[in-house]
C-alpha cells in the first residue's frame, strides 16, 4: 500500500523529510490491517457463511479461481479503461463543435488562460 500511495505524497508534498517518511512507513508497518480486515468479514458475515466460503477455496474450482483470480481482475480492469476512453472519445466526436464553441469562448473569458501559439 505504502508502494502505491508515497510517490503521490512525494509529488504532493515534494520537501517532506525523510525522516517523515521513515516514520510512515514504520507506522504503517505495525498498523492492525489484518484485524481491520477480520472486524470487517466479522460485520457483513457470519461463521457459517465464512465456513462455507473456505469450503469453497479448499475445492478445486475455489482453488482455480483463487488461481485466475489475480488475471481476471487485470483484463478487466484493462478492458474496462480500454471501454471508458472508447466511450469517451465517442462523446468528445459527437460534441466536437460544443467543445470547440465552449473552449473559445472560455479563452475569450480568461485570456491568461489562452493556447500562447
């Protein structure tokens, strides 16, 4: 977790020490996920279903899926992006003079905002 969110903090907050950061990361590295975790499962299921759910894992399809399972969310989290730009390029075509009408009237408005050519 700490990976993903400390180059946006750095990019953030480019003069943080390092000693902050160090910091950081050994508190995150005792920080309870695992028990926030469990308290969670513990709200939104019982132990029966929880029982159930590990039966499944142990079988070979809870087996296979928990094997594609990491494949499965990349492609679609991929296709789905791939779909999202799709679809908004179709918008941005069929609204094409909008924009542009838009875009004019806005560099119009705040010329210190205007395209320097």
């Amino acid at each position: 977790m700490l990976d993903g969110m400390l180059p946006h903090l750095k990019e953030m907050m480019p003069y943080i020490p390092a000693d902050v950061v160090d910091d950081l990361q050994r508190t995150l590295g005792t920080a309870d996920f695992e028990g926030a975790m469990v308290r969670s499962f513990q709200q939104h299921m019982s132990t029966e279903e929880a029982s159930q759910i590990i039966a499944f894992y142990e079988s070979p399809a809870g087996k296979h899926m928990i094997a594609v399972m990491p494949k499965v969310l990349n492609e679609g989290q991929d296709a789905g992006a791939q779909l999202g730009q799709q679809v908004m390029f179709e918008v941005i075509q069929r609204h094409k003079d909008e924009i542009n009408a838009a875009a004019k009237l806005y560099h119009e408005e705040h010329p210190q905002n205007a395209p320097q050519h």
